[in-house]
C-alpha cells in the first residue's frame, strides 16, 4: 500500500503567539517549530499500516526552514519526502499542490492530521478529496483497511458514526486513531539519508489574502469568590454577566 | 444574485446553531442587498422547516430523497453548490460544525470561490470582503478577505445571536443531480448520545480536570453539568490517561469551543488548554492551588478544593434551575 501524509510544519503548542507592531506579520523569532500534533497521528498510523508492507511518503509546503520538521517525519518512519517549495499562502494553495501531487504519483491513502495549529484550519483535506473527486473522512477516530475498502469510525454531531468508503480517499487524523511514536535512534540516523526531493508549486489563483492578525483581549483581573460562598456563584454571574 | 444559507438538521430538527447562522447570513443579505435563500437537505417536515423561515430567508429550498436521508459529505456538497449555482449566489454561508467543516472546503473547490472557515464575526464588507476567524488554534484571530467573486464562508456556532424576523417565506422543492461518485461511502451505523448535550455548540460547559484525581469522581461533574443543561469537558491529561474519552477534550489539540459560560474544575490553565477555550465568553476556574495559571484567563476564581466547591455549585445550580421556571 502505498499511502501519502500531508505535514504543516507549526508553532509548538507551547509558543506564545506574537505579531509584528503593523500586526501584518506573524513573528517566528524565538518560535520552535514542530510537525503540526494532528498531522503526527496521522504519520503514526500510516507507518502502523504499512509495517507488513508498502510505503509512506510525507508532502509539505514550505521554504527550506521546514526541513527539520520533514526529517522527523522521515525519523517517526516515513520512507520518503517531498517538499513543494513555497510559502503555505492558504488552504487552498497547499491542497492545489498536494492534489497535483498525487495526480502525478498515485497513492491508495492520502492522510493529514484534521486540522493544522496555524493560521490555515481544517480546509486541506477535503478540498484535496474534492479536486481529487474522492471521499474525505475528516474527523476519523479509527481506520482499518482491508483489501480495496476502509472502514473508519467519524465524530458527528452529538456521537460518532461508522463509514466504510472505497480506496483511495483522504483521511483527517483525530485523537484515538494512533500511539504517536517517539523516533528511536535508528529512525533518526536513518532519516538522515533518506530522499526528501524538493519541487516547485504549480501556479493557484488566489482567493483569500490575511489583512492583518489580533490577539484575543486579555481578561480584566480575575474576580475571587470565597470556597464557603461558591453556592452564590451562578447569581453573581447572571447579575454581572447575563449570560445565564 | 443571492445569499445562500446551508440549514442542516440533526435527525430532521434544526438546532440553536442553524438559527444562529440564519441569523447571520441575513445580517450579510441585508448589507449586501441580495435576498437570502436557506437550503435544507434531508428529511425535515414542512413544520420545521416553517420554524426555519422566521430567521430572515426570503426563500426555502428543500432537497429530500432516499440518498439524502443521512448527512453524508459528498452528495451534501454537491447539492449545496448546484443550489448555488441555481440562485446565482455571491455568498454561500454555514454551519462550522462537524459537518460544515467537511461540507465547506469541497463546495469552495465546486464554485471555484474563495474560502474563509471558522468565521467568528460579521464581515466588513465597506470595500472588500473581509471576515475574522480563528487563528493559531484560538491563540489569536485573523482577518482575511475574499477576493473571488464567489464566496463560501462557515460560522462557529455560538459566535452569533438568534435574530428572529416576521417573515414566514415560501418552501420550495429543490431537485438535485447526484453523481454515483457522490456516493461511494456507506454509513453503517450512527451513535448518537440524545441525551447529551453536543460539545461544539454548547452554550455551557463543565469541565474538570486531573484534580479531580480519578474516573471514579467524575460523578459530580456529571451532576453539575446535567442540573445546568451543560455539556461536559475534559483537559488533555485526562483524555489520554483514559479516563475520559477523546471526544471530551478541549484544548488546542482537542475541541475549541465558546461557550457563554465555561466552567473549569481542577484544570490549572496550561497555554494549550487555554487555546481552545479562551473565545467562552465568561470562565470560571476552580482550583485549590491559588497559583495556578488558569485565575489569569478568568473571569472567576474559586480558590478551593473541587470535592468540597463542586458540591456546593450542584446545590446553588438546582436553585438557580428552580429560580428559573
């Protein structure tokens, strides 16, 4: 089998979150970048599936700087990279060159993380299925494949629902679906010379353009209610707040 | 030239968020100058679909079939843009749920248009076409505009106030053309807690974390949240001990939810956690630790310890409850 995953190269969730003064530009000095969590679950699972066989290809859109990310990818235990050499500029612009990818190079399983923990959402997969014209899967807790057909357990609204859809198809990596793996030092060694080849982005209309970034306001100073009165509490707020 | 609004129904009845995001898509029209036109897929009766009429839609579209009965992505999308393309729509708006975040990102990919997703405010629309939404998984917001003269854009629920309105707008069949590569995935089974309230679109939520210390005390979060009408929630070291499951977890890897009211127990306020909840509108945080981060993002402290707190909020809760009715 041989299977894609599509990794975002991110602040850590640790990172506090900085603009520039003009609030134009998000600052990544002092920033540690990580392979987006999401997009780990799903690289874990897909080295999960392909240990009887097959082949693991990790794509990502980025400069040079996201290279670190991609060789821990290669350490987790994919066999091979692809950098599309450009600035993630939105959604769509990174599904366009995911999607071209796989028109070129096909593949039974495509799998991203269910969103990315930067400024571009959930948007990806689904549009990479719908230039694709196959299914997407985005919230998938649990996926097993067994000859042509997967079987994938989906969080819903209000509960969860069993789907079973043909190969290939995107999936979007939620908690529950795979251990994360720790790379042990044979991956990291081995990532070290595995192929990450680097291609150029195809040309992608643009649509959506960031004006500018804000933080949320910061709460004014907390209000202290006493243990003993903390049966006053839901009167206070609807008094002071109103929200109840 | 339209708006068209995407009313989903779970188990053919609206909920809180579609009129919610009615109530938006009109607010939209109306600046625009364009009428607004809801499409509702699936099986809901004609009285339900009244109730949906009373939010502002000049028009309501219904599109029902055995192939629809169950939300399903794929034929979902594919009715919701030939809609579009019928009414001639500019702005094609809905829900951020579980489905509208699948639904949304492949009728963009169908109207060639321009997507923003986790919209949390009404547009500028003075020049321009520019939407705020969630940014660095609710660390910060970001303002985009769309430039594509076709635009889809999804609302997070609970971002945006009912607005009810006098009209009560015609409900028309809408006849759509399904592919067979629409549908090639099968729904086998569907859970659904009915007596639970959804995470997402909460209007309350409890939530506890390792200070409750086990599985075996969550009983009383239980408690408190069923007295309020409250969903509950979890921090992530609480989801992956197991205590409690995945789907509870807010954060920045988990759920990000804005609730009107959001209350922690025990949790102590990591940034990640943060994250995904400091959109609520007002926290309140219980701790017994006075240090712990999560006072500095909140709107009330209770310095305490749960097992002796929670019990106290469960017994104001039911006098708040028998104030209310």
């Amino acid at each position: 089998m041989k299977i894609l995953v599509c990794i975002a190269n991110v602040p850590d969730t640790t990172a506090k979150i900085n603009f520039t003064p003009d609030n134009k530009e998000f600052v990544s000095t002092g920033v540690t970048f990580i392979l987006n969590p999401y997009d780990e679950i799903a690289l874990s699972k897909a080295v999960d599936l392909t240990a009887g066989g097959g082949s693991v290809t990790v794509i990502n859109i980025g400069d040079a700087s996201t290279e670190p990310t991609i060789r821990k990818a290669l350490a987790i235990g994919a066999s091979d990279a692809v950098r599309v050499n450009a600035k993630p500029r939105d959604g769509y612009f990174v599904a366009k060159q995911i999607a071209e990818y796989v028109k070129k190079n096909s593949f039974d399983l495509i799998l991203c993380g269910r969103e990315s923990s930067d400024s571009n959402g959930s948007s990806v997969p689904a549009m990479v299925a719908e230039l694709l014209d196959i299914p997407c899967i985005l919230f998938a807790k649990s996926l097993s494949i067994e000859g042509t057909t997967a079987t994938l357990e989906q969080e819903i609204e209000g509960g969860k629902e069993i789907l079973s859809a043909p190969l290939p198809l995107v999936a979007g990596a939620s908690e529950g679906m795979a251990e994360w793996k720790i790379p042990n030092m044979r991956g990291i060694m081995s990532a070290r010379t595995k192929p990450l080849s680097v291609i150029e982005p195809v040309d992608v209309p643009q649509y959506t353009q960031v004006q500018s970034f804000d933080k949320p306001v910061p709460r004014s100073s907390v209000k202290l209610i006493a243990a003993e009165d903390a049966g006053k509490l839901f009167d206070i707020i609807r008094e002071e707040k109103k929200v109840i | 030239m339209s708006v068209l609004v995407f009313i989903e129904n779970v188990q053919g009845k609206f909920k809180k968020s579609t009129f919610e995001v009615i109530s938006f898509a009109a607010a939209i029209a109306q600046k625009q100058n364009l009428p607004l036109v809801a499409l509702s897929i699936g099986n809901v009766s004609d009285d339900e679909l009244a109730k949906a009429g009373k939010y502002g839609a000049g028009k309501v579209l219904k599109a029902s079939g055995a192939q629809l009965d169950s939300m399903n992505v794929q034929p979902y999308a594919t009715v919701i843009a030939q809609a579009a393309k019928a009414e001639n729509a500019k702005i094609v708006v809905m829900s951020a749920s579980f489905s509208g975040k699948g639904i949304a990102p492949r009728v963009a990919i169908k109207l060639d248009a321009g997507l923003a997703d986790n919209v949390i405010d009404l547009p500028k629309m003075d020049g321009g076409f520019i939407v705020k939404k969630g940014a660095f998984s609710g660390k910060a917001f970001a303002f985009v505009d769309i430039t594509s003269d076709v635009k889809v854009i999804s609302m997070i629920p609970n971002s945006y106030k009912v607005v009810e309105s006098a009209a009560s707008p015609a409900i028309s069949t809408f006849d759509a053309q399904l592919s067979p590569r629409d549908l090639v995935v099968t729904i086998k089974d569907v859970k659904r807690s009915t007596d639970k309230v959804s995470l997402p679109d909460a209007e309350l939520v409890v939530s506890a974390g390792r200070g409750m210390k086990g599985p075996e005390n969550w009983g009383m979060i239980e408690e408190l949240a069923n007295v309020l009408g409250a969903a509950t929630a979890c921090s992530k070291p609480v989801s992956d001990a197991g205590w409690r499951p995945h789907s509870e977890h807010v954060g920045q890897t988990g759920i990000a939810i804005s609730p009107n009211l959001y209350i922690a127990i025990g949790i102590s306020g990591a940034i990640q956690h943060l994250a995904g909840v400091s959109s609520s509108k007002v926290i309140v945080v219980v701790n017994k630790d006075p240090e712990a981060p999560f006072f500095k993002a909140a709107d009330y402290g209770i310095v305490g310890d749960a097992f002796e707190v929670v019990p106290k909020l469960i017994e104001a809760a039911k006098a708040f409850k028998a104030g209310q009715n």
